[in-house]
C-alpha cells in the first residue's frame, strides 16, 4: 500500500463517526480522519506528525504482533479536557513499513447512553416516572435494605386513574402525560408515600407505609383520592378522574416484588367491578375465586367454539292468568360440563359477560331454538311465541339483526315465532342503542319485551318510546307483595303503565298461590314461576303444549282451596 492508498483510504474515513489514527513504527501519527482531529480538539496540521504520545501518554505505542486487538486509552484533548477512547488496534503497512491502525471511539459517550437505555428501560420518558419494572426494583432494594415494615403497614397500591383513556385520546398524549406528572407531585408530598411510578398508561402504582392499624386504611385511602380525584378544564370542558385502589399488603421479606405489585393489580381489577372509586385490599381467597373463573372462562369458551353440544335448552312456561293456557315460553340456557355436571347460569353467564363472549351464547341459544320450534312444528304441536334473553354485548355490537334474519329465513319461520327479551338495566346502560335494535326488531316482526322491570330505574321515560310488546315484573317484587306494601304498589303501578302502554304484563317469579291471585287481581296478563313449572325439557314442553288449557284446573283447584 503506497502513500496515495493511504490517503485515499483516509479520504474516506472521513465519512466514519469513529476516530481513525495512523501510527507508524515511531509513534508518530501519520494520518487522521475529520472524527480523529475533532476528538483532539485539534487541527490536521498540529496532529499530523506529532507523537501520539502527546495526546495518549500512557499509549503503548509498539506495533502489536496481533491484529483486532481490543484497546482503551485514556489522555487529554487539545483544550486540556479527559478523554477516554477504546477500540480496536490493527496492523497495516505503509513503504513496507509497520503501522498500526487504531479505530476508535468515545468511550463516555458509550456509557452515557447505556445509562440512558438503561434509565428508559426503568422509567416512562413522558412522565419521568418509574415504570413496572423500576417500581419493582425500587420495592426490592427497599425490602433487601430492611426498610419495610412487616406488620402489614407497608404496601403496595395500585390507583387507577379512570378516565385517563379520554384525555389521551381527545385531547392528546402531551396532556395525559401532564395530568399524570401533577398527580404524582401531589403524592410525592405525602409523608407515607416512599415510592410512585407509572404501572400503565392509566395506573399509578405507590409504595406506602402507614402508622395507623393495617385494618385502618380510610384515612390513607381517602389522602390518596384527594392527590389524584382532581377535575381537569380543558376549555370549557370540565372533566374529573375518580381514581379505584387495589392494595396488597407487605408481610413476608421473601415475597417477590413482582407479586406484590401483581396483587395490588388484582385488588385493583376487584375494585374496579364495583362502585366508582372503590378501594380493594388482596386476600388469596378473592384470588382462588379468580382463578376459578378463570378455570371457567377456559371451559366455557372451549365449550362454545369446541363442544357446543355441551348446551341445551330448557322452556319454562308463560300461563295466562284467566285461562291457565300456555300463551308462551321463555327459553333458558343450560350447560352440562363434562367433569362438573349441571353448571347453573348464574355461575357462567357472568363470566360470559365478562369475557365478551355473551352474544357467541347468544347465538347458540338462537340456533338451538328455531331447530326445537321447527321440531315441534313438524309434530304438529301448536306455536306459542318463545322468548329469548340477549345481552347489552349484542346491542353494541349489532350483530344480531343478519345473525337472526338468516336464521329465520332459512327456517321459513314467522318473526313472531320469538320475543327478544333485554333487562331494563341493559336498556337504560344504552338507551339509543337499544332503541335502534328495537325498532329493527319491530320492523322484522319480532315482539320485543323489557325483562326484569323495576330493578333498574324503573322510569317509564326510559321506555316510553321503545316499541316493545312486553313488560316483565322482576321476581323480587312479586315474591315480597305479601309482606310489603311497597312491593304490592310497585307492581300495581308497573301492571298499570304497562297496560297504558298497550304492551302485556308478565309476572315472573310467582310461587305461591297467593301471589298468582295478587297479580290477577291487579289485572296482570301472564304468569311465570315455579307454581306451575320449573323449566322443562322439550319433551315435557311438548306435552304441556298438547293440553287445551295446559294449567286451568291446577288453578281452578287451587283457588277454591285458597278461598
């Protein structure tokens, strides 16, 4: 390699970031790259030719026998400044002469920016906040230096900040970001706050130590509401964040901070189940039931997409109250588990909800019980309308009105063979959703009911204008009307909106004797309950259905006993 190879190649060293020296056999430099002279403060002319030495005193400036060895050197810049550099050290030759080649760069450069990777993977860059991961490290080196109390007064809470999902979305990151930030000065102001980070985008995590009782949690609670509940005015538009507590308590030194952040969490999701601005404390009997619903969940939506045989169907009868004729049914979903047995749909249906999953059940309902209606149509045995139950799932996501309007066409069975059936708290949940369904309902045919009225708000302007062919009184009044007065009167009230209306009134829950004669008297229109059947199963179904007034003479006998 000749004189001009080397300036050439220098030449384009230029283009490089790294620092590129050449030392010949005497220490001297010999060429240097734009990065190189930078480096030194310097410029080519005062470097090329002086002694590498003068930079690099502590520079071993032998030709080394191998080639690629690693280097580090420390010396001084130009302008007196340190100056660390590691690299590499190859061997080149220039006239045939030895040279060695150094590629370098700065090495406190490179560490400056491990420690900036390493501070982004422990904290959130928007907020300055820790994120999971430096919380949990924080909480470890607190619990490995001693300085958690074990008595149930230390511990980890989680805050949701409920509404946080709205100001990142309608009014931007940099304003979620701000609100998050204030929040956690606030707190860090608290004397029993050690510790905040930033869980998620909406949950702040805390580290607490309290010197009230472990029991006596109000007061914390209720400081920490305080730093976080704030209303935010954007504009003119006031917005508030209620915040939800998920607390686990710090009682074992050998717990995992992982876990005890992980706890918090599922207090949290608790909390957030129920009122606004619960608070939940962890107890591994919340989270054995937990993972039961998860077990079930499993099941559940193997059942659904596997094995949907596991379902069926049972009818319970709708009885009019002056003739004991069966004017109707209600179809009822039953899942038979395969190790369990008969799971009840109060343990399942819930879980649905959920999980999502509620409007796959309602499918499958829907599926199974046009078959049974054309099976008993092929039998010859008399349509009576038949309910079904939907959820607040299936008015959001409007998929029922093609699912249901193929399947009745390829049955070639009338609309008014179904009744849908919404509770009055769905309803209301969303009340021009609902409406929207009902009136494609209504045009397709299919009557509409509101289920279990006056367990929501039981306002007949939430239904007013809904085209629904159907009130159902929930059980709960029809089972205490003979015990409370306040019952008798909502249900006396109910049947007469109802007939107003020009809609039928259903009683459901009715049992005894006593309570059917009630709701007659105060001119209900149908019966449903246990005085007459438990839910049956198709066969049974179809022999009620056979008889001309399938409960006339139970009711003829039981009144005469009654008077």
């Amino acid at each position: 390699m000749n004189d001009l190879d080397i300036a050439d190649q220098f030449k384009a060293f230029d283009a490089l970031h790294d620092s590129v020296f050449l030392i010949d056999a005497g220490g001297l430099v010999v060429a240097a790259n734009t990065s190189a002279v930078e480096v030194l403060c310097l410029t080519a002319m005062q470097v090329i030719g002086s002694p590498f030495t003068n930079y690099f005193p502590d520079f071993d400036a032998r030709i080394p026998d191998g080639d690629g060895d690693v280097v580090e050197i420390a010396g001084r810049r130009g302008d007196g400044s340190g100056l660390l550099l590691e690299g590499r050290s190859s061997v080149t030759f220039r006239n045939g002469s030895k040279c060695r080649l150094l590629v370098l760069r700065d090495r406190r450069s490179r560490i400056s920016l491990e420690e900036k990777l390493v501070w982004a993977a422990f904290n959130d860059p928007a907020t300055k906040l820790p994120n999971l991961l430096g919380f949990c490290s924080r909480i470890g080196q607190r619990m490995q230096a001693g300085d958690c109390r074990l008595d149930g007064r230390a511990m980890v809470i989680a805050i949701s900040l409920g509404r946080l999902g709205f100001f990142a979305g309608t009014l931007g990151e940099a304003t979620r970001s701000r609100i998050v930030r204030e929040a956690g000065d606030r707190l860090g102001r608290l004397k029993a706050v050690s510790d905040i980070a930033l869980l998620d985008d909406s949950t702040l995590g805390v580290m607490v130590s309290t010197e009230s009782g472990p029991d006596d949690l109000t007061g914390l609670v209720e400081s920490l509401r305080l730093c976080v509940e704030v209303s935010y005015s954007p504009s003119e538009n006031a917005a508030r964040i209620v915040p939800h507590f998920g607390i686990s308590r710090i009682t074992d030194p050998g717990l995992d901070p992982e876990d005890i952040v992980r706890k918090a969490r599922f207090a949290l999701n608790a909390a957030l189940q129920k009122a606004i601005g619960s608070a939940e404390i962890y107890e591994d009997e919340t989270h054995r039931e937990a993972v039961r619903h998860l077990v079930v969940e499993h099941d559940l939506r193997r059942a659904i997409f596997e094995r949907k045989e596991e379902f069926w169907l049972a009818y319970q009868p709708k009885v009019d109250c002056k003739t004991g004729a069966i004017a109707g049914l209600e179809a009822l979903l039953r899942w038979n588990h395969p190790k369990r047995g008969l799971v009840g749909p109060n343990e399942f249906l819930p879980i649905a909800r959920q999980a999502g999953i509620a409007s796959d059940l309602t499918f499958i309902v829907l599926e199974r019980l046009v078959a049974q209606i054309k099976d008993w149509q092929s039998a010859g045995i008399k349509n009576v309308p038949v309910a079904f139950n939907i959820e607040a799932e299936d008015v959001r996501e409007n998929k029922l009105i093609p699912f249901l309007t193929d399947l009745l066409g390829d049955a070639n069975l009338p609309p008014g063979a179904l009744e849908c059936e919404l509770t009055e708290t769905s309803i209301v949940a969303d009340l021009r959703a609902a409406k929207q369904l009902f009136d494609k309902l209504g045009e397709m045919g299919v009557p509409t009911a509101v289920d279990d009225f006056g367990t929501g708000y039981s306002s007949l302007v939430h239904i007013i204008d809904l085209p629904i062919s159907v009130v159902k009184i929930d059980r709960s009044f029809v089972q205490t009307m003979e015990t409370s007065k306040g019952s008798n009167a909502i249900v006396q009230a109910i049947v007469a909106m109802t007939k107003a209306m020009g809609a039928v009134c259903v009683a459901e829950g009715v049992e005894t004797m006593k309570q059917f004669t009630d709701i007659r008297n105060h001119g209900c229109d149908l019966a449903q309950g246990y005085l007459f059947d438990k839910p049956l199963a198709p066969e049974a179904v179809a022999v009620r259905l056979l008889e001309m007034r399938s409960y006339g003479k139970q009711i003829e006998q039981d009144m005469a006993v009654l008077v």
